[in-house]
C-alpha cells in the first residue's frame, strides 16, 4: 500500500509541473531581492534564445545562442528597473520565456526571466514583464540593442528574437 502511495505522489508530482528554482545550478531570479547583484563585478549581461526556437523551455542553457550582449552600463540600467519597476505588477506565470544570463567574477551566475509586452491598453506602450513588475526602459535597452553578428536568426523569428507566427509557440 505504501508503493502505491508512493508511486501515486511521483505521477501527481510529475503532472503537476514541480518546476526547478534553477537550470544547470545557475538561480532564477525570484523577483523579491536584488542583493543577489549589488556590489558585484559583472563579467557578461546575455540575452540567449533558445536554438531552434521553441516557445517554452526549461532550461535555457541546454540549446541556446547568444542573441544580444550589453556592457556594464547596461548591467546599471538593469538593476535600476529591478529595483524600482515602473509598474509594480509581479507577473503571473512561474517561467516567463525570455532569458537574461548574468555572470559575476566572483563566479556566481544568474538568469533573469522576463516577456516583452504588448501594449497595454490604457496607454499602448510596450514594456518588459519581470518577476516583480513591469520596465518601459528596460524594453528600451533590450530592444534597441542590435543582435549579436553571429546569431543565427531562426526564419520563424523577427529581429526580436519573437515567433512571427503565434501558432508556432503553442506548438
């Protein structure tokens, strides 16, 4: 009666989507602390996009390129929108689908989940989704960034890095 129970917990477990905190031992960001980053030297600031894309993934790390990098300037940039978003809505979903790699010399790493928006109605600008609310200058700084020259744009995808085609992400 015990295995049964056991094994009944494991498929309820499974089905139920327990979601690793982490990917390859590199944190998510929870959206609750940026002491994480303070006082820390960034060696790289990543965006990376899954190769070939596909809409949702666990673990960015496993197949991924490198679509954007961005300096220490931008790491400031950054921490300021994760510090005071503009708009304090946390996001709803647990994974957000975009990804930020972050790395430290003192050898910690980091990945920021986030969702560009589409326009909200009230208004009709765009911002970028974060755990702890919502940045129009970050949707700036990630936007105008240009792609890497060695990204390999996936024919499904425009210049940011978005599925053209709504019906491909729900595949």
């Amino acid at each position: 009666m015990r295995y049964i129970l056991l094994v009944v917990l494991m498929i309820v477990s499974i089905l139920s989507g327990c979601r690793s905190k982490t990917c390859n031992d590199i944190p998510y960001w929870d959206g609750k602390s940026i002491k994480e980053f303070e006082g820390k030297t960034m060696t790289s600031m990543l965006w990376i996009l899954p190769t070939p894309y596909h809409g949702n993934v666990e673990c960015p790390f496993e197949k991924s390129q490198v679509f954007k990098r961005f300096d220490g300037e931008d790491f400031k940039i950054l921490l300021s929108c994760l510090k005071n978003p503009e708009i304090k809505q946390p996001a709803q979903e647990e994974r957000l689908g975009r990804y930020l790699y972050l790395s430290f010399l003192d050898g910690t790493r980091y990945i920021i989940d986030f969702r560009d928006s589409y326009p909200f109605s009230e208004n009709g600008e765009y911002t970028i989704i974060l755990p702890n609310g919502r940045s129009k200058i970050l949707y700036k700084l990630l936007m105008e960034k240009e792609p890497c020259p060695e990204f390999e744009l996936n024919p499904n995808m425009d210049k940011y890095g978005r599925a053209r085609d709504a019906n491909l992400i729900m595949k």
